[in-house]
C-alpha cells in the first residue's frame, strides 16, 4: 500500500509540473511571444492567463508600457565644427514584439543601446547641419521635431515607436565657451545697431512729415490772414472814402485831430513847427474864432 501511495504522489507531482508548465500569466503591462523550438508562433496575447506546451515552448516577455533612455551626454560638433556637449532623453515604445525579439534577442537593454546609437545619431545630424548660434538660439521644439522625424524610420526597423524626443540642456565646451559669447555678443550688438537705425530713420520720417504739415497749414493761414486783410482794408478804404464823400471838411478835421493826437499826446514829447504851418491850420482857426 505504502509503494502505491507513493505512485500516486509521484503521478501527482509530475501531473501538478505539467500543469504548471502548461500555463503563463501576461500582464497587463507586458506583451508575450511564444516561442515553439525557438520560432515564434504567436505573439497577439491578451492579459490574463494562457496556454502553452511544456518543455517545447517557451515565453518571452517584453514590457507594454513606455520605457525611457537618458544616456550620459553626448559631444557633438556643429557645421562650424565646434563642440557641444548635448544632454537628452528619449521615449519609446514597442510595437511589433516579434520585430524586437529578432532584432534584439528579446533583451530590453539590447534594444535600447541600439535606440541609444540611433537618437545620437540623430543628434548628430541635426547639429551638424547648424552653427553654434543656430542650434542654442533656434526655436527647441523645432529641433527636437526634426532629430525625431531623422530617427523614427531606424527604430521602426528595431518594432520601436519613439514618442518623445527632449534635449534637456545643451552645454559649450570649456575651449569655445568664451568665443560663442563674443559672437552672441557681436550678433546682439548688430541687430540693436540695425534697430536703432530704423527707430531714427522712422523719425527722421515722421518729422520730415510733421515739418511739411506744418508749413502747408501755416502757409495756409498766411494766406487766408492776407485775404481777411485785404478785406479789411478794402472795407476800411470804402467807409473812409464814403465819409469823405459825405463831408470833406469833417473828414479833414477828424483825421487832423487824430494826427495832433499822434505826434503830441505822449508826456514829455517836444515837436518844433513854424506856428503857420499847415499842421496847425484848425488850431490857428479855433484861436482866432476865440479872439
């Protein structure tokens, strides 16, 4: 009895192995391939728990979520061949585990060293085809776009997807630090140099306008005060020429009065005549009408 017993434990043991070697959880954050004799034969699984042969297959699993690559920086060399020392992380995903698998043996750390090589690369690249100034002062979301869009098509070979691309600081080597600042410096100087030059040619403009403004409106306003004075004086001339036609005599008298009034009524004035001159004809008069 005790040798069958110990059957029965051996059969449920060995049943209990096969059972547990026929079964394989997938998460929810991974995705699985399995393998039969180390050629894949299926990899679309869903999570949960699931099937596979003992000993004959074998599952490899690959994360589902985004995985990130920050390597240590790089030193890049721009068109002008100055160096730079770029510091940058990368976002990616697998899409086709298969693709991955083949490409890099299923070994995570594999594939990002090769995603690695192609976003430096990339860097390259991109900073290659710029100046200093170019690639410090260009918009950043331009560049990231552009180093992106340079070594997508790559890891799509690898079953990657990059989704993010970020340079997170970009630093000048100690030998071209000073000489980038002279010519950022120098860069500055000119375009405020070329500001203020068309702030004073606009000036220059605006008073140029202001100046012709104002002769026009003041030419204007010499004429119109010429026509009112000829007016005036045309309308004075035919008020004094019809008071003389009405009374001569009166009109002579009036304008020897105001005449008198001009040439002797301030204090302290002296005017020197001959007492019959024709200045004090109606003085004289009244004196001897007096007498």
């Amino acid at each position: 009895m005790s040798g069958a017993r110990s059957g029965y434990l051996i059969l449920a043991a060995i049943a209990g192995f096969i059972f547990i070697s026929s079964i394989f959880i997938v998460d929810q954050r991974e995705q699985a391939i399995k393998l039969r004799l180390g050629e894949v034969i299926q990899s679309d699984y869903e999570p949960g728990l699931q099937w596979k042969w003992p000993v004959i297959d074998t599952v490899v699993k690959l994360p589902r979520r985004i995985l990130t690559i920050s390597d240590r920086p790089e030193r890049i060399f721009t068109e002008e061949n100055e160096a730079l020392q770029v510091d940058f992380f990368v976002k990616y995903r697998i899409t086709n585990p298969v693709q991955f698998y083949v490409s890099t043996g299923g070994v995570v750390q594999v594939g990002n060293d090769r995603l690695g090589e192609i976003v430096k690369n990339a860097i390259v690249t991109e900073f290659g085809k710029r100046t200093v100034v170019e690639a410090i002062s260009v918009g950043r979301q331009e560049l990231m776009q552009d180093m992106l869009a340079t070594a997508a098509p790559t890891a799509q070979d690898l079953g990657a997807e990059l989704i993010d691309f970020r340079v997170k600081q970009v630093e000048f080597m100690d030998d071209v630090r000073e000489s980038v600042y002279r010519q950022m410096e120098s860069e500055r100087k000119r375009i405020a140099f070329e500001r203020r030059a068309e702030g004073e040619a606009e000036a220059e403009r605006i008073r140029a306008e202001a100046d012709k403004e104002s002769t026009v409106i003041r030419a204007e306003a010499n004429k119109r005060a010429e026509i009112i004075r000829g007016e005036g004086d045309a309308r004075s001339a035919e008020i004094y020429a019809n008071a003389y036609t009405k009374d001569p005599e009166f009109y002579a008298f009036y304008r020897s009065i105001n005449a008198y009034r001009n040439a002797v009524g301030l204090s302290g004035d002296i005017l020197v005549l001959d007492p019959d001159n024709e200045f004090f004809q109606y003085l004289n008069r009244s004196r001897g009408d007096a007498n």
